[in-house]
C-alpha cells in the first residue's frame, strides 16, 4: 500500500495529522506512488509561524553565508542529478531526457542564487541636496511563499526558493499535488546543505492549502506559476491582502515561419517544440503561422509529426510520455473533437493513441490541424497537449496582427533568413520572450523570464528593485544566428555538457 508522504514543518519531516490524502499516481500506468496529505490548519500555523521565528535571525546572517548555502546545494543537486530525474519521471511521465533537463535548469537558477551578492547592491548618490547623500539598501522582505504547478516539479521549485531564501527571506512551498515526490527530495538536499532550522517549509495540499497561504497576514510575498484561472484567483486574492504577488499563467505561443527561413531547421523544431513533453510547457509552441509560400512545408511537418510515438519514461525510444491525468487527457480528447466539429481539418490525429504494454496510461499521440480560425475553442484555449494548429496569412505584418491580438504574451518565435523580417518582428510583437531561430526562448536565469499580457500579473521583481522598471515591460529576445546545417532536436531536451 502506497505511504504518506510528509511534511517539512519547523525544519523536521513530519507526518501529517490530516485525514484526508491525495492519491500521486503514475501517469503511464495508473500505480498509486505515493499519498499526499492536505495539510491541516494547525500545521500551516505552525510552518508561517517557523518561518516567521527563522526570518529573525535569517536575515541577519551575512551575504556570503547565504551565497555559501546555495553553493553547496547547487553541488549536492548536480550530484543527485539523475537520481532527481528518475523520481521526477517516474511521477510525471516525462521521458528521462526531459526530466534531466527539468533538473537541470533548476540548478542553473540555484547558481544563479549563489551570486546573490552582486544581487543585493543598492545605490548611491552624492549631495542629493546641498551637503546631503542618499544611499538605499535592498532588504528582504520576510515570510514568501510558493505554489508551483506539475509540469515541471524541479525546475519551478528551484526558480523560487532559492534566490527567495538566499535574499534574506525565508520560505513556505506547496508544490503541486500531482508530483510532490520531487520537490519533497529537493528540500531533503536543501536541509543536508546546511539549511538552519525553519528557512524552508513543505505544506502539501489543495486549493484550501492555498488560500489560507494567501490571506494568511505574516506571509509577505506569493510566487506562483499555473494556468490563468488560478492565476488570476492567486494575484487578487493575495493583492486583496496587501501581499506582493507575481502570477506567471496561461500561454498561446505562436511561431511564425517566413518562406526564406530554413525548412529542415523549422519542421524539427517545430516538432519538438510542439510535441516535447507531451506538449505540457507553458512555453511550449501550440501555433504554427505560415506566412506566403512556407505552407507547403504542412505536408512535410505532418509527415514528420506521425514518426513520433510517445511511451512511458523508461522506454529511451519514446519521443515523449503520457499526459499527467486522466483528466487532463480528457480535456485535450474535447478540445480535439470540439475543433473537428467546428470545421477544423486534422491533417493528424492522435486522440486514440495507445501504447503497448500500457493499456491505462494517459497517452496522447501527436495531433496536427489545418484551416483553424481565432473563434475556434482550439485557437482560443491552452490545450497543454501534443497538439498544432496551422494557421495561414500572407504577410509577415498580418502574422504580427494575428500574434498580437492574442491575449496571451508568452513567448513567441519567427524563423527567417532575414535580419530586417526580425528585428521588425522582436521590436512590433506584443509578447515578453521572442526566439529568433529558436523554438523556445526560455531565458537563463540571470534574465527575466517575462510574460506579458494574460501570462503574467503582479510585481516581476518580486525580491529586488523597482524603480521605473515597475511601469514598463521587460522583453527578452533570444537569437540563433543562421545556419546552413538544420538544427534536429525533435524532442526539445536540454543535454549536459
């Protein structure tokens, strides 16, 4: 019988005293793993009121001493690594390739945390007013919480905690209910680094979980990432409540595709950017824009598309696995039906995928449509599935018009030969992260990762300065310079060096 798993409470693990439990399932077969508690209201208070305690003495431990912290726990995740990546594929379903990339984009954020220092500068200036000077400092700001989604269990996590608690704050995690397992071992290594007593708490749990972290009145700050109704839910409740919010949500990513652009080099990474994790990225390409005389290439993209088959994590052939729910199949199953019953052409359908040896698994085979308008239910909804649609316009301007009107900003990307063609395009699109040639513009962690439009709501700087920067946007533009060799990376993995 599958156990509990516990909870990091005022720096120990602890099991639950709830009475009820969330059964973590894996997704290629169905298997309880693993039960999750929905933390009562008497282990909240206790995790906010730990962190609260901790926070006194945290910030004052000096800068370096924190950097050190997440120098040791950077090593502790590298040496882990793949021990991370089968625990976050086995819940997720994820190949193992992809999970080693989740991982390790996480630890690149944590070394990002380790140079802290350089972070927590303030400012300075000389006779301000006659024989006055101003300095200002960057302080924490005190108990922040987080509430990270399933798709990526490690990445997400370690995009919050860390370069929350190595600025002085400390911290309260509630990872997703559908794949705690994962996040539960990243504090396990965040403690074995060193980590003093109540910087870090785990809470697991639900939606009452979570609202009682955002209107709780000691909690300070709330990171989350997720889709746009419960974003939208997590930026006025926790707003409601005078708590500093950032809110990443939904996403509607376009990739535009000129005529002059490389055609080897756009059908393998639209594959791989469209049907890599089985589609389950917010940054993940869902619509394909075929400008003049590229739409020829839509017989060849669906010829390539049909040669992937997904499989479950421990199959090193599978281009990608299996949806995280039965739910979440569900829904993708609707969205597909609904978009033929519109008029929609499906150039390739995958709703009745099925892999051998896994008759229970939550399999999505790659999906692919043509003649789909912006009224459509397949246009207008984040599928979150190995499915594209094709769109068709003349011009690289009406691309833009056709991006822009979204009201989604993302992430987006064009592929062309022409330097002109993007730099128009990175300058006129009303999107936060462009790719230039490259299929999806995920920044490094020393730039922002920055969504605009119904992607993102609150404060982008959350932990560090604000200045004029509160009132504009932050766009980050990611280049490939072109090559005549075609980029063939058809599932979209991030390798090691």
């Amino acid at each position: 019988m599958a156990k509990a798993i516990p909870q990091l409470i005022e720096g120990e693990w602890r099991e639950s005293r709830s009475r009820e439990f969330i059964e973590v399932t894996d997704p290629a077969t169905q298997e309880v793993l693993a039960l999750a508690p929905k933390a009562t209201a008497e282990e909240i208070e206790a995790a906010v009121a730990s962190a609260k305690t901790a926070f006194q003495s945290w910030r004052e431990v000096p800068v370096p001493e924190r950097a050190r912290l997440m120098l040791r726990y950077q090593h502790l995740l590298k040496e882990h690594h793949d021990e991370l990546a089968e625990i976050l594929a086995g819940e997720t379903g994820k190949t193992l390739a992809d999970a080693k990339g989740d991982v390790w984009r996480g630890i690149e954020v944590v070394e990002q945390a380790a140079n802290i220092a350089s972070l927590m500068m303030g400012e300075t200036a000389e006779n301000v007013a006659r024989d006055i000077d101003t300095a200002s400092w960057i302080q924490p700001l005190g108990v922040c919480t987080g509430i990270t989604p399933f798709n990526f269990p490690a990445m997400i996590p370690l995009w919050m905690f860390p370069l929350a608690i190595a600025a002085g704050n400390t911290f309260i995690l509630k990872p997703s209910e559908q794949d705690p397992l994962t996040p539960n071992r990243l504090a396990e290594l965040f403690i074995e680094a060193g980590a003093p007593q109540g910087v870090l708490q785990v809470l697991h749990g639900g939606r009452e979980v979570v609202d009682s972290l955002l209107t709780h009145p000691d909690i300070r700050a709330i990171s989350f990432v997720g889709s746009v109704p419960v974003g939208q839910h997590i930026y006025r409740t926790g707003t409601a409540h005078l708590k500093r919010v950032q809110a990443f949500a939904g996403a509607k990513n376009h990739m535009v595709i000129l005529p002059d652009a490389n055609k080897d080099q756009v059908l393998s990474n639209l594959v791989g950017s469209s049907c890599g994790a089985a589609g389950q990225r917010c940054m993940a390409i869902s619509v394909a824009v075929f400008v003049g005389e590229s739409k020829q290439w839509i017989d060849a993209l669906r010829a390539q598309m049909a040669e992937l088959r997904p499989g479950p994590w421990t199959d090193p052939h599978a281009a990608f696995g299996p949806l995280i729910s039965q739910q979440a199949k569900q829904r993708v199953q609707r969205l597909i039906a609904e978009g033929k019953a519109e008029g929609a052409e499906c150039l390739l359908d995958g709703s009745q995928c099925s892999v051998d040896g896994y008759p229970n698994g939550n399999w999505l085979g790659p999906t692919l449509f043509r003649g789909v308008t912006t009224k459509m239910g397949l246009y207008r909804e984040e599928i979150f599935g190995p499915v594209l649609v094709c769109m068709e316009v003349d011009t690289l301007d009406e691309a833009i018009a056709l991006v822009n009107a979204s009201p989604y900003g993302n992430g987006t990307s064009i592929f062309t030969r022409s330097g002109g063609a993007a730099r128009h395009y990175q300058h006129a699109v009303e999107v936060g992260q462009v790719g230039i040639n490259v299929p999806v513009p995920v920044p490094l962690p020393f730039f922002s990762f920055t969504g605009w439009k119904g992607s993102f709501y609150g404060d982008l700087h959350a932990y560090g300065k604000q200045g004029v920067r509160f009132y504009t946007e932050t766009k980050t533009v990611t280049t490939r310079w072109f090559d005549e060799s075609p980029v063939t990376a058809p599932n979209m993995t991030i390798h090691l060096k």
